[in-house]
C-alpha cells in the first residue's frame, strides 16, 4: 500500500527516473513521521508519569 502510493506520487510527477528520490522522500518522510509519533508517545507517558507520582507516593509512604 505504502510503495503503491509512492509509485502513483512518481507518476504524478511525471518521472519514472525520480523514483528512487520520491522513494527516497517518501521513506523519510514515513521515518520522520514514526519519530514524532513516537516522542509525542513518550512525551505523554512522562506526563502521564508525573500526575501519577504523587499518589503512587501516598500509597507506598
């Protein structure tokens, strides 16, 4: 599905031969998009961590 689209963005184009860089494009853009995810992932899970804390707290202390 993802080098389908990828091929139909090449053709757009208009250049085959631009294939390898849309591809290219493309898988960066999919592996920027995974970080970000990923960070904003993260970033609420430490969130979610320090609204916990106090009451974890509570009940061990």
């Amino acid at each position: 599905m993802y080098l389908q689209g990828v091929k139909q963005l090449a053709e757009i184009c208009g250049e085959t031969s631009a294939w390898g860089q849309t591809s290219r494009f493309a898988w960066n853009v999919q592996v920027q998009t995974t970080i970000a995810l990923a960070q904003r992932e993260l970033a609420t899970a430490r969130r979610n961590l320090d609204e916990l804390k106090p009451m974890i707290c509570q009940e061990a202390g």
